[in-house]
C-alpha cells in the first residue's frame, strides 16, 4: 500500500492489533488533507423520528440491498451492541468519535462505527454500489468481487419475529490471524455502519462471529 497513507479508520485498529491485513493491506483512510470525500461525522444514537415513514413497516421485513430505498432520508440506521454480556468481552470504550470497541479475553477485537455524511460516496438508489464505493474508499485495492454478502440481525425487538440486513463482507487471513470486515452504505440516509472483527486464528474468529450475531443488532431509523 502506499506510503502516504497515514490514518487507519476507526475500526480497521482491531485488525491490526492481530496483525491480519486485508487484501495485503489494512483498510485505512488516506491521508485526510487529501481532496477526497470523508466521513465528517460519526454517531451511535438514537436517530429522530421522520413524519410520515413508516418505521415499523421497513423494521418488519429483511432489508436486502435491494430494499435500501425503503429507508427514510437523513436519519441513520444505528447499531445497538450486548457484547460485554458475552463471558470473555470487555468494553474497551464505547461512543468515542462514533466507534464502540470490544475486546476478549483471547485476543480478539471488536469495533464497531456508524457514520453519516456520506453523501460523496452514494449511488443513489444503489446500496451495493454505494457500500462497493465505500471499500474503494477505503482501500482502492480492494477488488469489488472479493466482497461476499453476509447478513446481521435487523431490529432489536427479541420478543417479534427475527429479521436480517444484508452486508457486504471482505474475510481475509494472514501469519495464522483471521478477520472479517462488514460494511453497508445505506444510499437513503446516507449513513454507513462498518465493523471489523479480528482474532489470532480462523477457530477464535469463528466462535466470535457467532457471539456478535448473538448480541449484535442493526437498528432501523425510528
């Protein structure tokens, strides 16, 4: 990767904490004097109430790239997180500059960031290209069809019917270390939610994979 690049994005720290590169290079920001669009503002909160969205109807369905539509302008899709329920994780910090960081007790790491102001980055209409833009952004390294779709839980109601949102996913593994990288740009409020996992082997990511999608869940705007 070039040398220029100087500033790691929030989250991306969890993998190098294990030494995992991604597509042989982190994925990082480039440098943030350079003219190109950037995540301006970052936030885990709770968004405001649109009138005249139906939040409950988009909540009550999986949301697949191609539902990204349904979602109302201007407020972001969150993230709520019950990791340090989980034996074995910690809260390392929680809402610094937008990012929520785990960490167990093998080794492995957990960042979470919801950004908005994506708006440079959006195809509109498009959730796919856009969240593929997202990652060339990042890193333009990083090959579109190396991008395999994966899924979390959408909506944190455990009492209604369980429903899931589709990412896009980069997995990749070096000197025995493994990581996954989820990300999707939501075109409608855009807003993007990225989360990086990394352990010291392909075992321990598996198993921390299972407990994220256990207490992991991406919130609809209200």
């Amino acid at each position: 990767m070039s040398g220029n690049v100087r500033r790691r994005l929030a989250g991306s720290a969890a993998i190098g904490a294990v030494g995992v590169l991604l597509a042989s290079c982190s994925v990082n920001v480039p440098d943030p004097e350079a003219p190109k669009p950037s995540p301006s503002e970052s936030t885990l909160s709770t968004p405001t109430i649109t009138p005249g969205h139906d939040a409950e109807a988009v909540a009550a369905k999986d949301l697949p790239m191609t539902a990204g539509g349904t979602l109302a302008a201007g407020d972001p899709v969150t993230v709520s997180s019950r990791m340090e329920e989980v034996p074995g994780w910690s809260l390392v910090h929680s809402g610094l500059q937008g990012e929520v960081r785990y960490k167990r007790a093998d080794g492995c790491a957990l960042a979470i960031r919801v950004s908005v102001n994506q708006g440079p980055l959006v195809v509109s209409g498009d959730d796919d290209a856009s969240t593929k833009a997202l990652f060339h952004y990042l890193d333009a390294g990083i090959a579109a069809e190396t991008l395999k779709p994966t899924s979390l839980r959408w909506g944190q109601d455990n009492d209604k019917p369980q429903h899931s949102v589709e990412f896009l996913a980069l997995d990749s593994s070096s000197g025995g270390a493994a990581a996954t990288v989820l990300a999707r740009l939501f075109s409608a409020p855009a807003s993007s939610v990225y989360i990086s996992l990394a352990c010291p082997n392909p075992g321990a990511l598996a198993s921390a994979r299972v407990e994220m999608d256990s207490k992991l869940a991406v919130v609809p705007p209200s």
